[in-house]
C-alpha cells in the first residue's frame, strides 16, 4: 500500500492522506489481516465458545464426508 506524501511528514499530514486513501479498508482487505482478525477472536474466546467451534467444526466435517460418500457411490 503506497500513500503520496513526503518523505518525513508529519502525523497530522499521513492521518489525512490515510483517510483520504481509505488506508484502513485496503488494510482489512488483505489476507495477512485477516489472519490477524481471525487470530485475535480466536484468542478472545471463552471455554463455551472454543467448545461450541470443536462441535461445529465436527457437523461441517461430517457433513462433507456425507457429500463426498453420495458423490463417490454415483460414479
């Protein structure tokens, strides 16, 4: 991501032309921050919440090998 001030700017002068490049969007646009976002909630859950993943995580895995036995008996 590239901003066009000067070399050596002040804060005031990088946080306007931030705003106007809509910095933090692109920011959370890409994929390293979004394996930070996803880093950070993962660290901030509680016990009910890690267990309520472990669960759902399982559902979608069994539901996936269902799909996938259906596919490999039609052919």
């Amino acid at each position: 991501m590239k901003l066009p001030i000067a070399r050596g700017a002040r804060t005031s002068t990088f946080m306007k032309a931030s705003k106007a490049a809509k910095l933090e969007s692109q920011w959370a646009a890409t994929p390293f921050a979004k394996k930070l976002a996803k880093r950070t909630t993962r660290a901030n859950l509680t016990d009910i919440e890690r267990f309520q993943v472990m669960i759902n995580r399982k559902k979608r895995s069994a539901a996936v090998k269902k799909t996938l036995k259906t596919i490999r008996k039609k052919k």
